[in-house]
C-alpha cells in the first residue's frame, strides 16, 4: 500500500479503507461514496455557470471553492456530477469528504498523485484517474488563488 503519512487524516482513512478490501469491493465502496456526495446549495444548482468546469473529467464535472475568512483558511467543496456518472461522482466524494473543512494549508499540502493512493487505477481506465487528478488540482488552485486574496485583505 502506498504511504498515507503526508494526506490529511480523513483522506488518509480513506486510502486506508480503499486498500483494506479487494478490487472489486474499492469499486462497491467508490459507488457508496458516489452515493454520499452532498447535493448543491441552491446558490450553486441555480447557477452552474460560477462554478468551474473539470474538463479532464468524461463526465459533465463542475465544482466550486469557497475558503472562509477564518484564522485557519477553511476550505469548503461543491460538486455537480450526474447521477450516471458513479465513478467520478465517487472520486468527487472521495475529495469532498478527505478535504471538505480543513484549513486551506492542509488542502494545498495534499501531493497532486493523491488520487493514485486508493488503489483505483488498478480498477478504472487511465483517463478516468485523469478526471480525479484533474479534480484535485483545480481544488488546490482555486484555494491558493482565494488563500491568497484573503491573505492580502481582500474577499473570496
């Protein structure tokens, strides 16, 4: 198994959890997390057109990253994935559940081949591993772009 030592604790368990079972249940516990994601706020389903396309994704994938103007960053993270699409709305719960409220610092330290320490890529094809890299790397500059806006004074 991978190292898990520099992913966020609540990623980490996941990492964990996906390697403690066989291949075909990381992709049982894949639909569950699919299942999980958290519907948009109205703010967002009435509008996807402020939130960010994820275009490595085969899916229509939008998200969305607000980060509060808190002592710590807190980064929040919506997504809109369609229902037909368990796989990348499973790698979109994955990320929202391992990065969702932690401070911006620990969601930029995530290294960019997190996704690959789930044992996924062994289950699902190349080009949908390139959905969830791209998902996470789109989360990483959108908090650094409103990290630093709020770091210099200004709002997200």
């Amino acid at each position: 198994m991978p190292s898990t030592t520099d992913l966020p604790a609540a990623l980490a368990e996941l990492a964990e959890d996906f390697h403690a079972v066989s291949e075909r249940e990381r992709l049982q516990l894949l639909l569950e997390l699919s299942r999980e994601l958290p519907a948009l706020p109205s703010r967002f389903a009435d509008s996807l057109d402020s939130m960010e396309r994820v275009d490595e994704c085969q899916s229509p994938v939008f998200l969305a990253v607000e980060v509060e103007d808190d002592a710590d960053k807190t980064v929040h993270l919506f997504f809109d994935a369609p229902l037909e699409a368990p796989t990348t709305r499973g790698f979109a719960g994955i990320l929202h559940e391992g990065l969702d409220g932690l401070p911006a610092e620990q969601v930029l330290g995530v290294p960019d081949d997190a996704p690959y320490r789930f044992g996924l890529a062994e289950a699902v094809s190349p080009l949908r591993m390139r959905g969830m890299v791209g998902m996470l790397s789109r989360i990483k500059r959108q908090v650094r772009l409103r990290h630093e806006v709020l770091t210099a004074g200004g709002q997200t």
